[in-house]
C-alpha cells in the first residue's frame, strides 16, 4: 500500500477518534449534583404544636406533596434542655447532610442561659425562611378591648398577680415579658410551657391571664372566637388584609407602640445544616427551600400566619445571624437571664 494512501487512511482515522471522543464528551451525563441517599432527619429543637414544629411539619407535607426529594424528611422534635437536646445533635453531627435543623431564637437563648457548649457557628446556615411576629393575646371574654386596657388592669392587680404564659424559661417569649415590664411598670407571673400550642390552649382555659405566642400559635383559637389580639410588637402593622375572624384580619391588629408600649420582636424561622458539609450538600437544601417556598402550600401558610417572608442566604444570613446573635446577648444581659460563668 503506498504511502500516501496510508498517511491519509491514518488521519481520517485520528479524525474519527476525535470526533468520536468530543461526541462521548458531549453525550456523557453531567457531574451528577448531590441529593440525600437516606431519610434526613428534620430537628426541631422545640416541643409540639409551637410555631418552628408547625412549619416543619408543613415542609415535610409540601416536599411529600410535591414529591421535591426521592428521600423521606422525617420530622423529630428534641426539645430537652429548652431546645440544647436539638442543637447538640446537629453539633454532634458534624458532616452529615442528612440533618437538617429549624431554627428559632433559642439557638442564642438556650446556650446564653445555660452556658450549654453550643454556637452558631457550630452550624452550616442554610437559609432564613422568614421572621415570626409576636402578638399579645388574652382571653376572648376577658373585658380587655386593646393593650391599653389590658396593662392598666394588671397595673391595679399589683405586682405577681397575673399569668403571663410563654414557651420555655429564659427563651423568646420570657425576654419579651420582661421587656414589656420594664415599658409598662408591670410584673407578671411568667409560667414556661413546652410549646407554643399549649400556651394557646391554656390561655383559653384561662390558667394564664395573656400570651405572647406567634401568630400561627395562636390563629385557630383566634378564628373560633376564643383568644383576642391587643397589640403585635413591630414596628409596624402587620400587611395581610384577609379576614381571619368574623371582623378582623391580621392588619387590623395595632402595634403595641401604638398602644403606648414601645417594643418590638420578631423571631427568625431558618434552617441550617451541621458544620462540615459540602458546598454541592447545602445547595441542595438551598435549592429545595425556593421550591418550598414556591408552592401555594408555604404561600397560603405565610399568609395565614402572618409571617414577615424575609428570604435570606450565604453571607447575608450569616451576617443577620451574627447580628442577632449579639442583640440577644443584650437582651439577655439586661434581663439578667445569662448563665453565671
């Protein structure tokens, strides 16, 4: 064979191989991006029926729902220890994607008051899902028609006689009380309950005389009639004009300052992973919560629990993280509910 037809039979073949080669290129799957290849574990550090384990339990029936992971989510509430039983967990987990953790603001209370060996930063931060309000509540047939009213009478009981019903000792809901003490020359008998659901049905029963429970803690018992909302501690109002009960709809609730009571709060609702994680593992869940919050299932549940719907990320959630974190601390301090060293 001469040469020539060989030199030219070689190239077209070198050519082939190319081809070939960039066509498998192209044709090959992509880098597979990582999913979870077990059930995770979904922590809530906090009791039953509180706002964090209702939505939870809301994302574990969306993601089913929507069928939005090949994985179960299965829901586990670790409130020993004001919620430290949840976070260490997470600590203690360090590397594994398939934990994930809601978070409330006893991710700063509980170690500050306990001393209990937990950080933040012990912690990936996934995303901030939204902010929580925090609205005063009383008895539907107690006499009391605004804050006003509520807070001169418990000024005429004197000091220690009416119950105040909150989440946890030391946490969110006792912070906020003392705050509301110290604007209003009151003092109430704070009485801790495991959950913001049975503050509710307490409050109703009348065991308390107030509460400061979320709104989604709160709003069944408010649409039937049983609880009436003073004051929401914000800035303020509240937007959502959707009627709630028979007359009033979230926005028609005032804010405490204008009640004379000059306070306010919001508690983050995020999620977050254990340390060690991969940037491809966290992704995932990040992609997973715009999903989340994509449907009419999460759209309907902000509304109804007349959620603030802050969406938060990377290093802006880190820094309202780091943030908060240190506004806790004050409040902590001026309450005098930091552990002793």
């Amino acid at each position: 064979m001469n040469s020539k037809f060989l030199k030219i039979r070689n190239e077209l073949a070198a050519g082939v191989t190319i081809a070939m080669s960039a066509m498998a290129l192209l044709t090959a799957p992509a880098h597979a991006a990582w999913e979870p290849t077990k059930p995770v574990e979904f922590v809530v550090p906090a009791g039953t029926g509180g706002g964090a384990d209702q939505m939870a339990r809301l994302i574990q029936g969306i993601v089913i729902k929507h069928n939005l992971m090949k994985q179960p989510l299965i829901v586990v509430n670790k409130s020993g220890g004001a919620g430290a039983e949840g976070f260490l967990e997470i600590k203690g987990a360090k590397g594994d994607p398939h934990k994930i953790v809601i978070t409330l603001s006893n991710l700063f209370t509980t170690p500050m008051a306990t001393g209990v060996p937990f950080n933040w930063k012990d912690m990936t931060p996934v995303a901030m899902m939204a902010l929580d309000q925090f609205v005063l509540w009383v008895n539907a047939e107690t006499p009391y028609k605004n804050a006003k009213e509520y807070v001169a009478a418990v000024k005429a009981a004197g000091p220690l006689k009416m119950k105040m019903g909150g989440t946890g000792s030391k946490q969110e809901d006792q912070i906020i009380t003392v705050g509301l003490e110290k604007a209003t020359g009151t003092k109430f008998i704070y009485i801790p309950f495991k959950g913001g659901g049975e503050v509710a049905v307490q409050l109703v029963g009348k065991h308390v005389d107030s509460s400061v429970n979320n709104p989604v803690e709160a709003v069944a018992q408010w649409r039937a009639g049983k609880l009436r909302a003073l004051c929401v501690f914000d800035d303020k109002r509240m937007t959502y004009k959707a009627k709630i009960t028979d007359t009033q709809a979230w926005s028609d609730i005032p804010t405490c300052k204008e009640s004379g009571i000059p306070m306010d709060s919001q508690m983050l609702r995020g999620i977050f992973m254990p340390a060690g994680v991969t940037a491809d593992q966290k992704a995932f869940y990040v992609n997973l919560i715009q999903k989340i919050r994509a449907t009419p299932e999460w759209i309907d549940f902000m509304e109804k629990g007349a959620f603030n719907q802050t969406y938060m990320a990377g290093a802006d959630f880190e820094k309202w993280v780091a943030s908060a974190e240190t506004i806790h601390h004050g409040l902590m301090q001026e309450a005098g509910f930091l552990a002793k060293k």
